[in-house]
C-alpha cells in the first residue's frame, strides 16, 4: 500500500534513489536494480508502482550519465540508436504484458534474469576487448576513446549485431516490465558477447536506457501508478547520486566493475526469488 506524503519517506526516497544512481552511473543500468528490490522488499510497495517510480529514475539517470560522458567519446551514439530501434519496440510490448502479470511472475522473471546476467559477467573478469594499437580498423560501429587504465586511446569493433539486436529486444520488454532500464541485460551482452569494453558498453547502456526507459513509463503513467512525489524524492537522489558514481567509476578498474556488477546481480536475483516463495 502506498504511504500517505511525508517527509521521513521522502528522505528515504531520495537516499534510496541516491544510491541508484550511483550504480546507474558506476554500471550503466539505470539504478533500478537496486531501487525496485529496496521498494518492494524494505518499503512493502507493490511491485508495479515501484517499476513506475524507478522508471522515471531510470530517465534521469540516463540524462546525468549521458551529458556528463558523450565528451569522453565513451557513448557510442551509432551502436545505441542502432539497438534502441529493438529496445523500444521491447519497452512498448513490455508494458502492455506487465499489466496481464501477476506480482509474483514479476519477480521471479527480475531474479532469473539478474542471476543469467551475473554469470555471463564472471565469465569475462579477466578479459577486455580493447585494441591498444594505433590505427586498428573499429568497423562501422566501433570506436575509440582515450583511457587512463591502458595509459592512452584504445580502439574495439563490435561483433555479433544480430544477436545484440534480439537481446535489445529482451531488455526493453524486461525494461518495462521490472523497472530496470534494460541495462541489467545490455551492459553484459555489449561486454561478453559483442566486443565492446566494460565503459563504453556501460556508457552506452546509459545512454539508451532513458530512451528505453521512456518508451515504458508511458503505459504506467496512463495507468496512474506514478506516484508524484515520491517520483521526485527518488530523481533528486539519483541526480545526486549519478554524480558521485561517475568520478568513482572514473578510477576504477575496469575488473572491479565487472565484479560490482556480478555481485549486486546475484545479491538481487535471490532477495528477489526468496521473497516469492
């Protein structure tokens, strides 16, 4: 049941939201992955306002991460605008079956797919796609970018597009059917299978998940499941948050990222298949 307006619950949202955007700026994914389990399991929300609000989140995450990134040349806008035309099409349809779900199919579909998503991540800790050699061929959809763990620029090309573009697909339905921007399936398909390094992959995931993002809160908004002010709380903590997980995630390794994202995964995946049982 969703609580009456206050500020003790608006200073939770915010912090909670806070530290979705940390992880949404750390990780690419939106926040959602932490900021959906927190309201459905701590604040007893039901699973649908809880996806709206984090949808909403989700877009401002996107906005921070995006504006602050795109002059690193980390986003790369062609990959992006190529995969969105899937993803949306998935955020569309997502939202239409989210209505004919029960709660419980909900998240047990949210813990499945974090725990597939954290395995596929171990499986790369200790490889990385970059090229460090000077004029190496990216393709059409590759690209450079300078970085300070390889000392310099580095360059990659992007592999399997087909496959990218069905798992684009999956993310924007899941997007709007958990509240999770889909970059909880974009970052490790762009990592593990498509050649893309860690930060651009996460980089580019949050450039697409506010358009991702978009495209599902439409359906909820018609369906009053936003809650406004609760909406704003979380937002302002996110854009506070994003902030602070761009200048962590700047010196970071790229290793301790992957293993950031695979622990809060495999974390969230079982809080979220316990609470089903």
């Amino acid at each position: 049941m969703i609580p009456e307006p206050s500020l003790t619950m608006a200073l939770v949202l915010f912090g909670a939201g806070m530290a979705a955007g940390i992880v949404g700026a750390l990780l690419g994914l939106g926040g959602g992955v932490f900021l959906v389990p927190f309201m459905v399991l701590v604040l007893q929300f039901p699973m649908r306002q809880a996806v709206a609000i984090s949808l909403v989140t989700v877009i401002a995450t996107s906005s921070v991460v995006t504006s602050i990134r795109m002059g690193r040349s980390l986003v790369n806008f062609r990959l992006g605008m190529l995969l969105e035309v899937a993803t949306t099409a998935g955020g569309l349809a997502g939202g239409v079956i989210a209505i004919m779900l029960s709660q419980h199919t909900l998240q047990r579909m949210f813990g499945v797919m974090t725990i597939v998503s954290a395995v596929a991540m171990l499986g790369r800790l200790k490889k990385r796609n970059v090229i460090v050699a000077d004029g190496a061929d990216t393709g059409r959809l590759g690209g450079r970018y300078h970085e300070a763990e390889s000392g310099g620029g580095v360059s990659y090309r992007v592999k399997r597009v087909p496959g990218a573009m069905a798992v684009s697909l999956a993310a924007g339905s899941l997007s709007s059917l958990l509240g999770v921007g889909g970059g909880i399936l974009k970052v490790p398909a762009l990592n593990a299978w498509c050649g893309v390094p860690m930060r651009a992959a996460a980089a580019t995931s949050a450039f697409m998940i506010g358009v991702t993002a978009a495209s599902g809160v439409v359906i909820y908004f018609g369906r009053g499941d936003i809650v406004p002010w609760m909406a704003a709380a979380a937002v302002l903590g996110v854009l506070a948050g994003s902030r602070a997980g761009f200048m962590v995630g700047e010196r970071a390794k790229a290793k301790w990222l992957k293993l950031l994202l695979a622990a809060i995964l495999v974390v969230v995946g079982v809080l979220m298949l316990a609470r089903t049982k």
